[in-house]
C-alpha cells in the first residue's frame, strides 16, 4: 500500500465514524412537559381583558446537555401571550443540562426538574383556545433541530431502563481484538524486507503512535496523521506504516464497540 492510499484510508475510515458516532449519539426529541397551568377555555366574563398567569415545566430527558435556543408556542386563539420568561428573566438562548436523576443503575425519573417556562396572558374572547403545542428550537453539537410538544396534557417521566446486554460482550471483544492485533503485528513482522534490530519493539511503538487520538467533540487520529506527514523511514518502511495502520485499525474498532 502507497503512502497516498494509507492517507485516503484513514480519511474515509475516519471520516465514516465521525459521522457514526454523531448519528448513535444524536439527541432526538429530549425534551417534554412534566408540568403546566393554564386556565379554562370557558372563562367567565370576568376574565375578559384581564391578564392571567401561565406556565409549563421543561425538562430535557436525555442523557446529554443540549441548547435551547427558542420556544414558539403555537395553536392559540382569542389570547394575546407576552413574553415567556424564565425566573422572572426573559427566556434566553440556553444550556439546559440532563435532568435525569438516577434512582438506581438501571432507572431514572426527571422527578420536575428542569425549567419553568412562565407567560402572561391576555383574554381577548368570550370563548379561547389555550396553545396546544410548543414549537422549541434546540442544538446539538452546533446542528440545529425542531421539537414539536403537546402543552395539553401534563406528564410525569419515569422511565425504566435496563443494563445493556453487551457489556459483558464489549470485554470480551476487547481481549479478542488485542489477540488479533498481536497477531498481525506478528504477521506484519515476518514480512520485514531486511533484519533490523529490535524491529519488534519498534513494530509495537509504531502500532501505539497509531491509536493514539484525541476524542473530543470528533475524532482526531493525531498518531497516524504524524506518522503519515512526518516519519521517514530508510527501512522496513513498509512493515512500519502497516503497523502503524494496524494501530489506528484496531483503535477504531475498540471505540466502535463501545458505543453499542
């Protein structure tokens, strides 16, 4: 394998899990209602023109922050609504954190945690319609989405969860994918051009400076890029950026499996 087919191997390899993991680890409808007021449809005479007090509880069930951006409340009639507020301040875009509170490892519950969305209400009719629905606005990792939530019904999140079925599978891959990579670390060195001294150990050094990576918001495969860009060898060069691979390969791998 050329120099310039390794580079375009990492990039896609590198590109391709990148993608996998923002779409495993996307945030998708986090957030719903645990709590609202409003006040009847039919209200009598004496509330017209007068200003009512509203509300609504936010919570985010995922498991990750995300940023609120803006809510939109939608499906009213014969009301005029002022500004949502927040703690008296006006609603801002925001970090909402994860509102899960873990009563055990296998279950959580939000247990009314969360924001409290707070609007005046003018009464205009006779006869009105309260929002059914909240338009918000959210981000995750600077990609915006849209999350339509019923304001209808007040609802108490308490979700049970179970342990994933694959830990005990994850370590056992872990230990097969070391043996693997023993192994072609081995088969890697049988193929050398010329003897070299202590090639072996530096077969090893090659495949570690290949997973090595920062994993931050995205995956940087820091290692392979430096071998890649910077290293020359005179000999065994071949062996050498096959170990290196061999490292980035398996690096991948081992985070793959972790996010199942």
């Amino acid at each position: 394998m050329s120099k310039s087919k390794a580079i375009l191997y990492v990039i896609v390899i590198t590109l391709i899990y990148n993608v996998y993991t923002y779409v495993n680890n996307r945030v998708i409808d986090p957030f719903m209602i645990d709590a609202s007021k409003s006040i009847t449809e039919n209200p009598t005479s004496d509330l017209l023109n007068t200003i009512q007090g509203y509300y609504f509880g936010l919570v985010n069930t995922s498991d990750k922050p995300v940023n609120l951006i803006n809510i939109e409340l939608e499906g009213y009639q014969g009301i005029k609504i002022g500004e949502l507020t927040v703690a008296g301040n006006p609603l801002l875009a925001q970090k909402v954190k994860s509102n899960r509170e873990y009563s055990s490892s296998k279950s959580w519950s939000t247990n009314s945690q969360g924001l409290v969305v707070e609007y005046q209400v003018e009464i205009l009719e006779p006869k009105i319609k309260n929002p059914t629905s909240a338009l918000i606005t959210y981000s995750y990792l600077g990609i915006k989405h849209k999350q339509v939530i019923g304001l209808s019904e007040v609802k108490r999140p308490g979700i049970t969860m179970s342990n994933p079925p694959f830990m005990n599978l994850n370590f056992h891959v872990s230990i097969i994918s070391t043996l693997i990579a023993l192994i072609l670390l081995i088969i890697i060195y049988r193929i050398r051009e010329i003897n070299e001294t202590y090639l072996g150990i530096k077969l090893f050094g090659y495949s570690y400076l290949g997973a090595f990576n920062l994993n931050i918001i995205i995956l940087i495969p820091l290692g392979i890029i430096i071998y890649l860009l910077l290293f020359r060898p005179k000999t065994n060069a071949t062996v050498k950026m096959y170990s290196a691979l061999c490292g980035f390969t398996f690096m991948i791998i081992s985070y793959l499996f972790t996010l199942i």
